[in-house]
C-alpha cells in the first residue's frame, strides 16, 4: 500500500482540507468496524501510539490508537489554522505539521511568494521532509490553495516548486479554486495570472475548480430542497454539510462549497484508500490524461451531486449517472467539454458497479465525445468496491478538454484590464525581489497555454495523417 501527504496552504486549502479529513474519518469509520489500524486507513493516516515518547507509528494490523493525518497545514493568517485546533478534528492534526504566522499576504501574491516563501523556506522543506519519512512508499502530493488571495496564490505555489524540488519523483497533484469574475479581491487577476506560471510549470495535475460553479451547485441543492419535488429534503440536523449542521442549520459561510471540493477529492482518493476490481493508481492519472507536459489541467464533474450535502433523493440510475457526469450541471468548472475536444478522459467510479457497466457506457457515450484523432481510446478507468456513506455508487470524470481555455482567456482578459492601467501594481513591487518582469512572463506564459490549445482545436474533425514510415530496403 502507498501513502500520500495532503498540503493545504492558505485559508481556502486549509478550510478545504479540514472537511476532507473529517468526511474521510467518516468513511473509513463506516467501513472499519474492528477499529483496527489497516492498508487503508494508513494511505492517509499515522497510527501514533502516544505511550512512545517519539510518537512512533503504529505498524499496519495493531488496534487503532491515536489517528494522525498525514498533512502539512501552512497559512499566514493563525485564525482557520486555530478554528481546526479548536474544533472536534484537533488531535488529528501533529502539532509539528504547521506553520502559521499573524498577518497574513494582504492579498499580494508576492508577499506571500517572495516575502514568506524565503522566510519560511526552511522550516516548510523541514515538515515536507518530516511527512514524507513517515510514509513507506510515497506516492502522491496532494496540493489544496486557492488562486485570488495571497498566501494560497503565491506562498501555495512556492510550496509547489519546493516539492518538485525535494521530491521531483514523486507526482504533484493540485486542486486550485479559481476566483469568480465578481471577486471582492481586486487583485486576484494578478494573483491567478502569476500562480498558474507556476502550475504550468511545476505542477504534473491541476484540478480547476471556480467558486461561481460551486455557488451555482449549491444554489441547485437548496433549490431542490425548496422545491417541493417528492422524495427530496434536506436533513436539518446533519452533520455531512458542516460541523455546525446542515444547509438549514447554522452553517459557516462556504462550507457547502467546501464540501463539495472535498468530496472531489474524496473520490479522486478512493483507489489510494480502498480495496477495488480495477483501482487506479494515483501516478496513472498524469501518465494517461497528460500527452502534453504543459496541458495537465483537467476538468472534474461530479455525480451525484446530492452526496454533496446530507440531501435525500431517490438513486440515479448507473447509466443515467454516466450521462450527467459529461453535462455542464456537474461540473466544477463553468465549460462545454462536449463542443470542445478530449485529450483523455478519467473514470472513477465507486460502489457496486460492475466493469461490464463501465464498458457499455463508455461504448454509449464515445459516439456523442469529440476525442483527438490520435487518441480515439483514451479512456482510463478506476473501480474502487467502497460507495460514499449512504449511496450505493458515485463517479468522478476527470476530462482533459480543451474546453478549459476560455476560463483562461477571461482570466487574461481581467488581469490585462488591471495591467494596462498599472493598477496597484506599486503594492507588488515594493516587495523585495518582485520585479515587473514576473507579470510580463507570467501572462506570456498564460498566452502560451492558451495558444497550445488553440492549436489543438484546430485539428478538431479533421484525421490526422499517418506518420511517414520508414521504408525498408531491400
């Protein structure tokens, strides 16, 4: 069995993180009843016996002891780092696995690059290096931050070259939250353009996720529980949407959106912590969905989407699940995959599905798919046999689409509208080792992407001819 570290920098990856971990605590408790210490529970978590003054890990098969999360919980501002401290999942968390400081990037990619990124160089490559000692067999980072405030756009990416660096084998996996276009943060344009250079170039997967999706998923969940459609409510006091209770409890502000993040990467580890018929390996995702190093930017959609929240509602069918995991409504990204082209297209499915299932949707659907000519076949499948707590089957589509590129025109667009007035530019360059020349690469960069798949749209409908092969003499 392999084990993965989680590295949630900022307050949206470490709100983000907190609600993975508590809703993997529930799956495992769902599946565990013997309490005890399996391959499973130890992909994620350390089993600390606290009798050892060392807090020397447990070996795999013992009773469960003391559970702690393999993470690294990095922000700036103390205040959601404290909340976790204080909150139910406290002793999940080793206490020499975080680093805070008080007043936090103010929204400034550079302060939170440049500034705490050299300041804290050190002391993070040091818990990096500290988690990963604790794992026999690393397999994966996973990277939550998200991309229009400072310290998760420009401390979270340097925390990804610093990972590339010190662990360039092991596969980067990173979940980014993209700012909508009516952002309270006026500089989030700055901040995105000059993170995504960095997960162009550092990064082996990005999951893009955008808040107006998950504000627009949510929206949905609500409306449906308002609706007054038969078979459908929402539980009041559940404890799935937050620990303070259900949609209609008294929830903090973005834990529904949070939620839904979470349970991406819910599935998006399943493989890694649960027994399958087909389980996917972690590092297969880049090796299969990614033909070009810079075109790792994949689009996950989610069905159903009701496991979101503690929501009841009659079971989808399978194949009507299939259907809605390729339809815009599920997906975590505003974007039309079905009039764009696929690269490759990832299917993790969880529960009681059967590969029989799987190959005759994916037979039903290719016909309506536009794939590239070179990779009429780019499918890749996962069957993980553990369903979400309280549904029978779930499926996670990671889409490698073209179909991403005009959330990034519209995020040039707004960084140029800023850039071309040199608004606020001076609040960066006052930052020691912040150059102009960062914003210049950083959207020549952007455009480079952009271009790359504009390249590829082209070639849409038409077949591509054979390589020229070498002739044999005779």
């Amino acid at each position: 069995m392999t084990q993965s570290v989680v590295v949630q920098v900022g307050q949206c990856g470490n709100q983000v993180g907190f609600r993975f971990w508590d809703l993997a605590l529930r799956e495992h408790t769902h599946v565990n009843k013997k309490g005890l210490y399996d391959e499973a529970l130890s992909s994620f978590f350390r089993n600390v016996d606290s009798r050892n003054s060392d807090g020397r890990a447990c070996g795999v098969g013992g009773r469960i002891q003391n559970l702690k999360a393999r993470a690294v919980l990095v922000d700036m501002e103390e205040g959601v780092v404290n909340q976790i401290l204080q909150g139910p999942l406290r002793d999940v968390f080793d206490s020499t696995q975080l680093l805070t400081d008080v007043s936090g990037s103010g929204n400034n990619w550079a302060v939170g690059h440049m500034t705490y990124g050299s300041a804290y160089q050190e002391q993070i490559v040091d818990k990096l290096r500290k988690a990963a000692e604790h794992c026999d067999c690393l397999q994966c980072f996973f990277l939550i931050h998200s991309m229009g405030g400072g310290t998760g756009s420009g401390l979270g990416t340097r925390v990804l070259s610093l990972l590339e660096e010190e662990f360039p084998e092991v596969c980067r996996i990173v979940t980014s939250i993209y700012p909508s276009a009516e952002d309270d943060v006026i500089t989030s344009p700055y901040n995105s353009v000059l993170a995504m250079r960095e997960l162009t170039e550092h990064a082996d997967c990005v999951l893009p996720v955008e808040n107006q999706s998950l504000v627009d998923i949510v929206n949905k969940i609500k409306h449906m529980s308002h609706g007054g459609k038969p078979g459908i409510s929402i539980k009041r006091d559940s404890t799935i949407i937050s620990g303070q209770g259900g949609l209609s409890g008294a929830e903090k502000p973005f834990d529904a959106m949070n939620n839904i993040v979470a349970n991406l990467l819910l599935n998006i580890t399943s493989s890694a912590r649960f027994e399958g018929s087909l389980n996917m390996d972690l590092n297969e995702i880049a090796m299969n969905l990614v033909p070009f190093p810079h075109l790792h930017y994949l689009v996950p959609s989610l069905t159903p989407l009701y496991t979101l929240s503690d929501v009841s509602v009659p079971t989808r069918r399978l194949d009507q699940m299939f259907s809605d995991a390729f339809s815009k409504n599920h997906q975590l990204i505003r974007a039309d995959p079905k009039h764009s082209l696929y690269m490759a297209c990832a299917l993790m499915v969880r529960g009681h599905v059967q590969v029989s299932d799987l190959r005759r949707n994916i037979e039903r659907l290719r016909p309506t798919l536009p794939f590239v000519s070179w990779n009429q076949e780019g499918w890749k499948t996962s069957l993980c046999s553990v369903p979400p707590v309280g549904h029978s089957h779930s499926l996670l589509a990671l889409a490698n689409n073209t179909c991403v590129k005009p959330t990034f025109m519209e995020l040039r667009e707004r960084f140029t509208k800023l850039y071309r007035k040199k608004a606020h530019l001076h609040h960066y360059l006052h930052v020691e080792g912040m150059e102009q020349s960062w914003f210049s690469e950083a959207i020549t960069s952007l455009s480079s992407l952009i271009e790359e798949y504009n390249h590829l749209d082209a070639t849409k409908g038409k077949l591509m001819p054979d390589a020229p092969r070498l002739s044999i003499a005779r």
